[in-house]
C-alpha cells in the first residue's frame, strides 16, 4: 500500500543543490554591484538550489531582463543613430536599461524570498554569500570591465 503525500503548491522541492541556496539577497546585491549577467547567474542557480516551485518563473525573468536589455539598448542605439535623442539626454535614456535590470532583479528577489523563508522555517539551512559576493564583486566584475566587448554585450552584462 502506497502512502499518497500531500504537497504544498509552495512547497519548495528538495534539490541536489540545496548545499548551495543562499539567502536571495546576495544574489541582488550581486546584480546591484557586480553586473546583471552576474546577478542573473546566480539567481538562476539559486531558483534550482532553493527547490523553487516558482523556477521557471524565475528562469523566464532572467531571459526577459537579458532579451529586454539587448532589445533596450539597440534600440537606444539605434535612436542616437537617427537623431531621435540629444547628446544630453542619451546618458538619461541609458538609465532606461538599469531600471528594467534592477526591477527584474527586485522581482527575483521577492520571488526566492517566500521559497527562502519557508526553507529556513522547517529547518534547512542557507549558506552565507558574502565569500562568493565578494570573489564575484572583486575579482569577476574587474575581468568583465577589462574584456572588450560590444556595446550591446556591455549594457547587458555589465
């Protein structure tokens, strides 16, 4: 006889990387300070770690912050090319993309927040992030700053 088990709909789900899960602050500080390709990573890895009921969700609005920035930012290009914008106002508009990444970094963030929560509450354990906060925010922004990449490609990432 087999025991059915009654699942919460926001239950988070055990995962072989619940060793790695950290509170999802670090990971938006690391969006903040670091670069958004970072950030993404790492909230995306984290929706896994945490067991997230929410993942995909979370995985989508890791692709609409990277699909809308690189939609943003060409189109941002495009603009100064056809002398939509003055030269004063595109530092303004370039504002545009760091606030489609900071509020879908927020959205993330609320999002493994409730999953984090609940974790902690029936015992788990989240690791602390500031070691790899800091490896990420010291050693891998500085190497991404130094690469030569497209403008495009720097707006997103970085």
């Amino acid at each position: 006889m087999t025991a059915i088990r009654y699942r919460l709909p926001d239950e988070p789900r055990p995962t072989g990387l619940a060793h790695a899960a950290v509170d999802p602050m670090w990971p938006l500080l690391t969006l903040m300070l670091a670069g958004n390709g970072l950030g993404l990573l790492w909230f995306a890895i984290n929706a896994r770690a945490l067991g997230s009921p929410t993942a995909i969700k979370e995985w989508m609005l890791v692709v609409v912050s990277l699909v809308g920035s690189t939609a943003l930012s060409l189109g941002l290009i495009w603009g100064e090319q056809q002398a939509l914008f003055s030269p004063g106002a595109m530092p303004y508009a370039r504002l545009s993309i760091e606030l489609l990444q900071l509020g879908i970094g927020y959205a993330l963030f609320l999002s493994q927040s409730r999953c984090a929560e609940l974790v902690q509450h029936y015992g788990g354990v989240l690791r602390n992030g500031l070691p790899a906060f800091l490896i990420v925010a010291i050693v891998a922004r500085r190497v991404l700053s130094e690469l030569k990449l497209s403008e495009v490609l720097q707006a997103v990432l970085v």
